[in-house]
C-alpha cells in the first residue's frame, strides 16, 4: 500500500467523511452542532421550503404524516446516533451547517495532504467532483470555509443521495458519469469504504482505496481496489479526452 500509478484520467471524483476530512470532526463537531439547532429550525423555519420538504420526507419515512416538529426532531436525534444516511436528515443538517460556516462558528478539516494535491490536479487539468452522502449544500459549505479559505474554485460539480443516488449503488455512478459527461473507465473515485469502492467499480470506474490510520474503515478489507494511506500515494495523469 504506497502508490497508486493511474493515467489518462479525466477525472476524480472525492470522497468526504474518512477521505478527504477526519470522521472524528464530523461526528464530534459537525453532528452536535446540527443536532442542538433541530428543534428551532423545526419550530421557527418549518415553512421554508427546503425545511419542509425534508419534514414531509421524515414523516413518510418513518410512516407518521402526521408527526408534529417534537417527533420529527427526535427522529432526527435517532438517526443521528445510528449514523443513519438519511436523506432528509443530511438536507437539515446542510442548512445547518452551511449557516454555522457563513457565521464563521465553523470552519472545515482536510486532512494536511489534501488541499495541495487537489490543488496540483486542478492546475494539470484533471476535473474534480465530491460525492458525499452529506447534502450538497453542506458540501459546499465545506469547501468554501476551509482553513486554508475557498476551494470551491477547485470543484466542477457535487453530488449526494439526493440528485446521485445511494453510495453503494451501482446506479449512483452511472448517474454521475452520465451528469459529467466523463467516459466511467476515465474517471477515478476515492473513498475510504469498500462497498462504495465496490460499486464505482460495477460502474465501470477505477478506484482506490483510502486507508488512513484513525478512520472508522482504517482495517475493512478492499479486496483487489489499489489502495493509499493518503493522497500523496497517487499519481494522475490527465487525458486527453474532455
């Protein structure tokens, strides 16, 4: 597990949560401070449409269309503790946290190799995506507040379960190919989670594996994916297509 040689890539396609970022931050920072918020967004903003959406579909989830803002909210709190991959919640949550980056109450982790060789891909013309089951709003919430300032300039396009699909759907991928207009066998996706990696590869994409010590999936097994301790391990050579 050192490098991972792939060339005539169009493409990559990042991973958030045990990626890019610590799962630690997520988990310790970033759920707490949504979950402290649920209650006021639920009873004060609960007519703005995005808010709405996402309570009708807790409500439809959990089988109670009736279920006022106290049920919703402890729904939420158990999703949350379930790390539960929920649609609604990750949209709640986006709102969240994309107003605690604009305040400047948070500000998001990337790991210390990240940033410079997304940086270095982007300037040899290698097109850069994120998948994650976070919303899209959070993504880009993400990467607007980083510590090292705005990286949404880096970024061609950002996907969740809501307009990609599932994570460990094979159709989620096909999705996203087909949105990027990006050939599946040119394009590389990086995640720290096997069943993901897995179904980037039914797709037809290349994969690898991020194996970083500390994280959740550190020791899950990748089968035959190629795998990193971290970004430094890959080496990209834009192609020539577009």
């Amino acid at each position: 597990m050192s490098s991972v040689p792939v060339h005539d890539v169009d493409a990559v396609v990042l991973d958030i949560e045990g990626t890019t970022s610590a799962t630690g931050f997520v988990v310790d920072v970033l759920y707490p401070y949504a979950r402290e918020r649920f209650g006021e967004l639920l009873a004060s903003r609960g007519a703005e449409p995005e808010v709405a959406r996402a309570v009708a579909q807790v409500r439809a989830e959990i089988g109670e269309p009736d279920a006022d803002a106290a049920r919703v909210e402890k729904v939420l709190g158990e999703w949350v503790d379930a790390d539960r991959k929920a649609t609604p919640l990750k949209a709640l949550q986006g709102i969240l946290w994309a107003e605690g980056f604009a305040r400047g109450e948070l500000v998001s982790h990337f790991y210390p190799d990240v940033i410079p060789v997304l940086r270095r891909w982007h300037a040899d013309g290698v097109r850069l995506y994120v998948y994650s089951s976070g919303s899209v709003s959070a993504q880009r919430a993400w990467f607007a507040h980083s510590a090292e300032g705005d990286l949404l300039g880096l970024v061609s396009g950002l996907y969740d379960t809501e307009n990609a699909g599932p994570k460990q759907e094979t159709a989620s991928y096909r999705a996203i190919a087909s949105s990027t207009g990006v050939d599946p066998g040119r394009l590389l996706f990086l995640s720290d989670r096997p069943g993901e990696l897995d179904a980037a590869r039914a797709a037809g994409w290349r994969t690898a594996g991020v194996r970083r010590a500390g994280e959740p999936y550190a020791d899950a097994d990748f089968g035959d994916h190629p795998q990193v301790p971290d970004f430094s391990g890959i080496t990209l050579a834009a192609g020539s297509s577009s």
